[in-house]
C-alpha cells in the first residue's frame, strides 16, 4: 500500500478511530521509540510497570520498511500482552502543523512523510506522535527523577542535542511542535575560544548542539590533542588529571552552563534532566550549578540538575505515557 492509499484508509477509519478513543478503558499503553538504530517497544500497566519490552534494528533509510517493522511489533505485542491498548511513538522529528508531514529528522528517509497517517492505517487505531526528546522529559517528569515538580525540562545530550518541556504534567509542545529544541539556538555569550561559529547540520552557526553533542566534545578533544577518544574515555583521562583532558570538559562544561542557564531565563523549571550518553559523565552534576548561575538573572538559583531515573528507558516509556491523562 503506497502513503496515498495509506491516508485515505486512515481517513475513512476516522470516525471508528474517535469513537475508539472516547469508548475504551485501556489496560496498557504501549510506546514506541524509533531510533535510527533500533526500533523498540515496552508495553505499560496502568502503574507504570513494564509488562512487556522488545527491539528490533531500524530498517535503514527504508520508510514502508520501517512502517512495516512498527505495525510488526505491535501485533506481536497485541498477541502477548492481550486486552484494550494504545500507542504512542517517540519519532527523531515531529509533524508540521502545516500538512503533517515529518520534518527536522536525522532519520530522514522519514522527511516528507505523513508517518502518523500511514501508521494510523495499517494498525487500524489512533496513534500520538511526539518528539524522542519530548518523550524522555515526559517519562522523567511523570514517575522519574522530575516526579512531583510544577515544570521540568529535559536534555538530551548524545549524537544530537535536544529538549523537552513539561509543565503540571503536560507536555508542551508549541504551535510549530519546536517548543524545547535547544540545540538550536545559539550559544549565548561566545568566547574568543568559541570562534569561528561551528557550522551546524541544520544550516546554521553556532548553535548549541554544534558544541555540545557528544560528536562535539570528540572533535574538540581530537583538536586539541590529535587522539581520538570518546567522551566517557575523556572523562577518565580527567580524573587521572590529564591536563587537556580536564581543559576539553572544563570548557565543554562552561559552554554547557552558559546555555542551561539561557533555559533556565526563558522556562525557568524546577528541574533539568540530563540525558542521551552524555548524562552519564557524573561530574556534569557536581560542576554545572557552578557554571550555570552567573548567567541566570537572578539572586539565587533553585533549579536542580538530576540524572535521568529511567536512564536509556526514558523515550520509550515516555512515548507510552503520551496518553496519559494528563497529556495533551
């Protein structure tokens, strides 16, 4: 079936799918998250508990493939687990509110696509699409280390940068579906070492994913030295003091402070998760209250750095809670 066919299959099925959604008391909710590597599954109880958890590698630049390989696992899981369910799917990208079609994914056969349509139609039921970074705030700021706070934002620190923004336990989206990107804006307040403007992939300078992505902070350290080493390696190589080690995270930190506290100005959240490969370099925790309040106008700073409870967990499990409640 071609994405033509899938559409108006999915839009004749429209009026079956609302009456779905009003009428069923769920059992589980069941999320998604498509990687660019991985495509995996958990499926939740009402409590939160994790009932079911498969994976299956992303069919690569291959969209029906990949539409084929999501429809796949959800009937497998259907089979397993039983009863009344949904779904939600943490997406690299989001839908334009103009058409709906897929933009801003590094997975990008994906671009140009109407995934929510196509996807709708070959399971027969409403789906809710979100952002990863966007999912991985949600499941932190429901049952994680954000549990209980009025308004948490999330970052993802990995390949990419990215964010996502929770108030009173709703995700917050925005009217062009960017609200928490981040990693797109520019890095506040450059300094000689910041320059020239790193290009982006996204076609601009300076951005804030073009210094703080885990790509990043390797070319900045392979500059410097000539070596090649990840961040983790990095890491050790600074807590054994060595001194370009330690200058590479020093500076990297330094940026990194001086963009958390430009979030910190505009949201002002009660707390910031840290996530992605990036979350797991424990002196983040110990330095960034240090770098981050010069730069927030304010006399004190409240907002709290955590580590993400739910760990690489998160997007999935936040792409299940996309109907929660509270959630809209």
């Amino acid at each position: 079936m071609d994405s033509g066919a899938r559409a108006l299959r999915g839009g004749r099925a429209h009026g079956k799918m609302q009456a779905f959604i009003f009428s069923v008391a769920f059992m589980y909710r069941i999320g998604i998250d498509l990687g660019g590597t991985k495509i995996e599954l958990v499926a939740l109880a009402g409590d939160g508990e994790v009932r079911l958890r498969q994976r299956v590698p992303t069919p690569q630049g291959d969209y029906a493939g990949t539409l084929d390989a999501i429809a796949a696992l959800v009937r497998g899981a259907e089979a397993e687990i039983g009863g009344d369910y949904t779904v939600g799917i943490g997406t690299p990208g989001a839908p334009s509110q103009s058409g709906g079609r897929m933009k801003n994914c590094n997975s990008t056969c994906l671009n140009g696509q109407p995934f929510q349509a196509d996807i709708e139609a070959l399971l027969q039921r409403p789906v809710r699409l979100a952002n990863d970074a966007n999912c991985f705030t949600l499941s932190e700021a429901i049952d994680g280390a954000g549990k209980d706070a009025r308004a948490v934002f999330g970052v993802i620190l990995g390949t990419g940068v990215g964010g996502g923004m929770v108030l009173e336990g709703r995700l917050w989206q925005g009217a062009n579906h960017i609200a928490g990107e981040w990693g797109h804006m520019p890095l506040p307040l450059p300094e000689a070492s910041d320059l020239p403007l790193p290009g982006c992939y996204c076609g601009r300078h300076g951005c804030v994913e073009a210094y703080l992505s885990g790509p990043a902070l390797q070319a900045q350290y392979a500059a410097q030295t000539g070596l090649t080493a990840t961040p983790a390696e990095i890491a050790t190589l600074a807590e054994g003091n060595a001194q370009c080690a330690m200058a590479v995270l020093e500076t990297y930190e330094r940026r990194l402070g001086r963009a958390l506290a430009q979030v910190v100005n505009l949201f002002d959240p009660e707390v910031i998760v840290l996530g992605g490969g990036l979350s797991n370099l424990a002196r983040l925790y110990r330095t960034l209250p240090e770098y981050m309040a010069p730069h927030v106008f304010s006399d004190t700073v409240l907002t709290r750095i955590v580590p993400p409870l739910h760990g690489d967990s998160s997007g999935v499990r936040g792409a299940a809670w996309l109907w929660a409640p509270v959630t809209g």
